[in-house]
C-alpha cells in the first residue's frame, strides 16, 4: 500500500513540474519527447540555417581589351549564398580575397563574353566556383551555396 501512495506521489510531483509553465521558464521539467527519439533530438540541436552575404560597394572594374581602342567596364553587385548561417564570419574575415578573386575574372573578360544573358551565367558560375573553392580552402569543407548577381550593368 505504501509502494503504491509512494509511485502515486512522485508521478503527481513529475507530471506537475512538467507542466507547470513558470518552472519549465526556469529551465525545469522533463522533455521526454527528444529522449525517446535521438533522431528529432539531433534534428532540433541545431539545423543549418542559410544566409546571404552583401559584397558592399559595388564591383566595378574595365573589362579587357578588345583591340577595338574603346574601353568597357562592369558594374555588378554580388551576393553570396552561404550553406550555414555559422560561416558568416569567415566571409567577413576574407573579404579582400574574395573580392580579388571576384575582379580578377570580370577584368579577364571581354565585352562580347559578357553581354549576353548565357555570358552573364557563364561569368556568374566562374565566380561561384572560384569563391567556393577559396572559401572551403580555408574552412576543410563546402561553404558557398551559390553566388547572385543582383545587379549588373555593362557599357
């Protein structure tokens, strides 16, 4: 009889504690819900969330030269897709190396190359590639997700 009023007893105080909202603020209770399913506990620790990096100011470089004696440039504004919010920083940390990397390509390019929508990929997925590679260089694994253009102008 005992045993029973003593299991009775502590099912009450758990089953209270639980569900009480001011001791689960505190940081209480018991979440059985991810102890019996270590798949959605691993899933809810921490999903990779993904972020874009602004390149601000704009890159704006000439272009090579054709022969023609008129000068091109490029003006384009980049954005880089990054796979986990976490790696932000290490954009920030190598920005002059992506940004040498980025007017490298454009100023190796010439104006035909360039102005066509299939030109504009082209150079697009050059520059993701490029970036990508420097970026898991530095971090022994995939970083970059993709590489926008969300403007780009040529003359």
């Amino acid at each position: 009889m005992l045993h029973k009023f003593l299991t009775i007893t502590a099912a009450t105080v758990l089953l209270g504690a639980t569900l009480n909202p001011a001791f689960a603020e505190e940081g209480g209770g018991i979440d059985i819900s991810s102890a019996n399913n270590p798949a959605q506990a691993l899933a809810t620790a921490r999903a990779p969330e993904v972020a874009y990096y602004d390149m601000t100011p704009d890159f704006t470089t000439n272009l090579a030269n054709t022969g023609s004696g008129r000068m091109h440039y490029l003006r384009v504004h980049v954005n880089i897709m990054v796979k986990d919010s976490a790696d932000m920083p290490l954009l920030t940390e190598h920005d002059p190396l992506i940004r040498d990397a980025i007017l490298s390509i454009i100023g190796s390019k010439e104006y035909n190359a360039i102005a066509t929508a299939a030109g504009r990929e082209a150079l697009r997925a050059e520059c993701r590639a490029r970036v990508a590679e420097l970026l898991s260089a530095k971090k022994n694994g995939p970083v970059v997700q993709d590489l926008l253009f969300t403007n780009y102008v040529y003359q």
